[in-house]
C-alpha cells in the first residue's frame, strides 16, 4: 500500500464516520440541526477524494513502480494521522449528548433581550407547552410576570439540586453552534416526592412561583416551578434547545 | 564497494523497504477501524469519570463541527492552486502593502467560512506567490467579518446594532494592521518554508486540485484534531467560576474575556451568542472577545504552525492578539 493509499483509507474512514453521524442522527449531539446537512455534504467529499483518481483508492494501478504521483507529494507530516482520533473516539465512546455531569461550570439565566414578551401560546391539555429557554426569561426577566397563574409544560433532564439538600432540578442545554458552546438552563422542580435518576428526562407540568423580576440582575437564582404532574420521557430529538430567544 | 555501485542491485532494495513500511502503516488503519467498529460503545461504560465523558463530547463537537469548514476551505485552496496561476495573481494584487493588505481583508469580507478554513487558504495563497502580509490580512479578515458572522452577531444582540458595527470595524482594522505591521516588521524567512513545500503545481489541473486539498486536509485536519483536543481540556479543568470572578475588575476583564477566547476556540458563527451570555462583563469586555476569537485561539496557532512554520506561529500569535485587544478597545471606546 502506497502512502497515498493509506491517507485514502484514513479519509474515507473520516468521511465514512461523519455520513453516518449524518444519516444516523447522531451529529445532533454535537452540532445544531442546521448544521447536520452540511456534516453529511462533507463526509461526501472526504469519500470522493478518498475514492476518486488519480490519487484515491479507485485509481487504475500504475503501470511502473513507485506510486504514480512521484515527487507530486512532499515528505508529508505526521499529524495527519491525528485524524483518527476523533473517528475511534466516535466508534469507541459514542459521546452521548451532554448531560447533568457538565451543567456545574456552564449554567445560565436568559438576558431579557429588548424586553418586549410576546403573548403566551395556546395551552395544549390543559398546559402550555414551553421551551425551558421562554419559561426561564419569563420568568425571571419579566416585570408583568406573564407566568404567574399559568400551567406550563417543561421538559429536561434530572440534576441533583446544589448543597444535596434532596430534589432536583431540570434542565435542558442551549447550544449555538456546537456542544462545545452549550450553557444549561435550570429550574428548580418543587413537590414531586418521587426520587428522580440523575439524567432523567422528564415532562414536567406545574405552575411557576412567582418571584419579582430581576430583569438587570446578571446572574439571579433559577426560578422555581411548582410541579403536579411528571412523567418519564425518552430523550427528545434533537436533545438541545437552540436559542435563548425564544420569541419569533 | 561493488555493491555501492551497482544501481540495480540497491534501488529495487530500497523501494521494498519503504513499501513495507507504508504497507503496514494502511492496514494498521483499516485493523484500528475493524477494532472499533466491532467493539462500538464498549468503552462508553467505563468512562464514568464525570470530566472525561464532557471532554468526549465536546471534542467530538467541535471536530464535527468544524469538518464542513475545513473541507469548504481545502476544496477553495486546492482550487486555487490548480486554477490561479502565482502570474494571474500578480496581476490582480497591488505591489505596495499599503493597497494590497485592506485590499486582501476587504475581499475577505466576501468569503464565509471559518477560520480553520482560512489558514490553508491563505498557505496556498502565499504559496502562489501572494505577498505574505495580504495572505495573513485575508486569514484574520475572512473568517471574522463575514456576512454569516455579523448576522449571528446582530440576532445575539438585539437591540444593540453598534455592537455589530463595531464588531466589523474591530476585525477589519486588526486584519489590517496586522498585515502592515507584519509587511514591515515580518521576516520573509519565517513564512518562506510555506513556498517550498507547498510548491507543487503544474501538470492535470485535476490532478493538482485533489493533491492540494488532500494535503492541506491531512495538514489542517490533524492540527484541527489538536486544537480541538486541547480546547476541550481547558473547557473542562478551567472553572467558568474562577473567570467570572474576574468580571468585576474591567482591565482585567478585558484580558480575562481576550484569554477566554483564545483558550475556548469557538468558531466565529457561534462566539457572539457565547460573548452575549456572558453578561457579568462589560460590553467592550465581550467586544474584545469576539474581535480576539476569530483571530487568534489554541485550534488557530496549532494550524498556523504547520501551514507557516513555528517559528512564524510565536510571533504572529502575540502580535495578533496584542492588535486585536487594542482594536476592539478603540472600537468599543467610540462605539458603545
């Protein structure tokens, strides 16, 4: 096997793992929805030039010795082989979305944006469904306290409450771009008695406890929701909520 | 001594040896695959230390993410060197700096991509014989105040459209003043290396455009793999608490936000909504940390290494991060 082949293989390896975190659904544990295409396009490319002649693994054999593009190539570096990593850290590891183990360094409170809160939507049996992102900024940033009396309809996962006081809270990622600009978004669930598993998801229905709005404070305590109903749910998909702007 | 002489008896020899060893090296590839593949998840379980599964995570998120970038960018720089010939380009550029470098960040403006993107971008375009210091402007200028960024800049910031503007002034004037100041002050031999081993060229022009992108992939994409490595170690040994500690003092907030994004390598697309939910800062805080991030972060020096040379990378580093910090400050002291 020529060197060239060898970074054939290396590439159409990469190229074969980012296509299947495309066809998967995987690539949604690591990047926004919009971006999921574009892992796909490129994982196409990596095969073609990994596949495609003169240089990739489809071309004919060269009739002499040597492989055929001579001193085309320069003595190339070693670091290319680092590609690797992330293909076996991807087969080995299969990295799950993040989950209550990241949430301490990253937690965040909405800004309240230009103030201006849109009417609530319809209640779907008989609670309004509601991104953790709106159910936060409403809550803590606005000074008409649209919340207060509403039943809401959360879902997130299970994080042990700080000071292991008991209860937990759910929370639920943003991610702007990738995994790696993720910041959690918390509320502190009230008055369910049954024992929730650390990275549970759960729906969550209840009622916020109002609090007055904070709406210049930085970083103001996560608001707390009064919970009557909650039921386990499998992992939605995506996992992440996708911005902090929840109007529009 | 005959044997030394005697050409058919050594070459035939040598070309085994290489052989050999490059056989073994593909199909240690394609056995580290087959060992994954049939192993798949198994290693999950038993990484229960808390900080180990966020670092899976985050590294593969960013290597994942910057992929379509960086393949977007090899395809432009193979097209490059197999379709802009080094005498169409002298052409086009103005000989004297002072014309050539705005010229070069203006037209990076044009091009949205991220920065992984850019520097094997820029390696070809130096190597097609694109004066270094208008390369190194279009490098700091593309990725930075491209249309896609302001537009993630302005929804991040609601309400506040001179934090896009200034923004865009920050970046442009420090691509700028980069490429002066390095027009000037910078060594032809520290970025030289790039024309020699980039040369290539010449013969099928598909051949050219595949050899080209196939090599700065392998180039770029292993230093993407360090970079992104490393970002995602500091991610997770780095408190954010120890940072916002540092909020309340503003020059140290300045610094503390221009380290951050240096040390968190976020591609320029996604760093205004990250800068916007940093609000215990100052709005000129969050400035310099989006006019530093694009330019100069961990993922950005290791490829820059490796397409200009180390010996370039540790000049051009703190010079860039220096520029930046001082023009987002100018920029913020007129603007917000």
């Amino acid at each position: 096997m020529s060197e060239e082949q060898t970074h054939s293989v290396l590439l159409l390896a990469l190229g074969a793992t980012a296509l299947w975190l495309w066809w998967g659904g995987d690539a949604l544990n690591y990047v926004r929805p919009g971006l999921v295409p574009l892992v796909g396009a490129a994982g196409v490319v990596l095969v073609a030039l990994g596949l495609l002649p003169p240089l990739g693994l489809l071309r004919a054999q060269p009739a002499g010795h040597g492989d055929g593009s001579g001193d085309r190539h320069h003595h190339r570096s070693r670091v290319g082989w680092l590609l690797l990593v992330p293909v076996l850290v991807v087969l080995l590891v299969q990295p799950a979305a993040l989950g209550s183990y990241a949430v301490s360094s990253r937690s965040v409170i909405p800004g309240g944006g230009d103030g201006q809160f849109p009417p609530l939507t319809a209640p779907v049996r008989g609670a309004v469904p509601m991104s953790m992102a709106e159910f936060e900024t409403r809550a803590v940033r606005d000074p008409s306290q649209s919340l207060a009396g509403v039943r809401v309809r959360l879902v997130g996962f299970a994080t042990p409450a700080e000071g292991g006081a008991g209860g937990y809270r759910l929370t639920r990622f943003v991610i702007f771009c990738c995994a790696a600009d993720a910041e959690a978004l918390q509320a502190v669930v009230a008055g369910d008695p049954t024992p929730r598993a650390r990275d549970q998801w759960l729906e969550v229905e209840g009622t916020w406890v109002p609090r007055p709005a904070a709406v210049d404070d930085p970083s103001p305590p996560p608001p707390v929701l009064k919970a009557d109903l909650v039921h386990p749910v499998a992992q939605p998909r995506p996992p992440y909520e996708y911005s902090v702007q929840f109007s529009g | 001594m005959r044997s030394t002489v005697d050409p058919g008896g050594a070459v035939p020899q040598v070309v085994a040896g290489v052989s050999r060893r490059r056989r073994i090296d593909g199909r240690l590839v394609v056995l580290l695959v087959l060992i994954a593949l049939s192993t798949r998840g198994m290693l999950a379980g038993s990484l229960d230390p808390v900080a180990l599964r966020t670092w899976t995570t985050v590294f593969v998120a960013i290597v994942v993410q910057a992929l379509p970038f960086l393949v977007l960018g090899v395809l432009v720089s193979g097209a490059i060197t197999a379709l802009v010939s080094p005498a169409v380009l002298e052409r086009l550029l103005p000989r004297s700096p002072l014309l050539a470098v705005p010229g070069a960040a203006l037209a990076g403006t044009a091009l949205p991509g991220c920065e992984c993107a850019s520097v094997p971008i820029a390696g070809r375009l130096t190597a097609r014989g694109v004066q270094p210091a208008a390369a190194l402007a279009f490098m700091l200028s593309a990725p930075a105040v491209n249309p896609i960024v302001l537009v993630a800049t302005a929804v991040a910031f609601p309400g506040q459209p001179r934090m896009v503007l200034a923004r865009f002034l920050g970046s442009l004037a420090t691509s700028i003043v980069v490429g002066l100041v390095w027009s000037r002050v910078g060594d032809q031999a520290w970025v030289v290396r790039t024309r020699e081993r980039l040369a290539g060229g010449g013969g099928p022009r598909w051949l050219a455009f595949t050899s080209a992108a196939r090599h700065d992939l392998w180039d770029a994409g292993g230093w993407l793999v360090v970079g992104a490595a490393a970002a995602a170690t500091l991610q997770v040994l780095v408190p954010r608490s120890l940072l916002l500690a540092v909020a309340s003092q503003p020059a140290l907030a300045v610094l503390a936000l221009g380290g951050l994004a240096v040390v968190l390598a976020i591609c320029s697309e996604a760093d205004a909504f990250v800068a916007a939910s940093l609000r215990e800062f100052s709005l000129t805080a969050r400035l310099v940390f989006l006019v530093v991030g694009p330019a100069v972060d961990v993922k950005l020096i290791a490829m820059q290494a490796r397409v200009f040379g180390r010996r370039f990378a540790v000049r051009f580093a703190p010079l860039t991060f220096v520029v930046a910090v001082v023009c987002a400050l100018v920029a913020g002291r007129m603007l917000l």
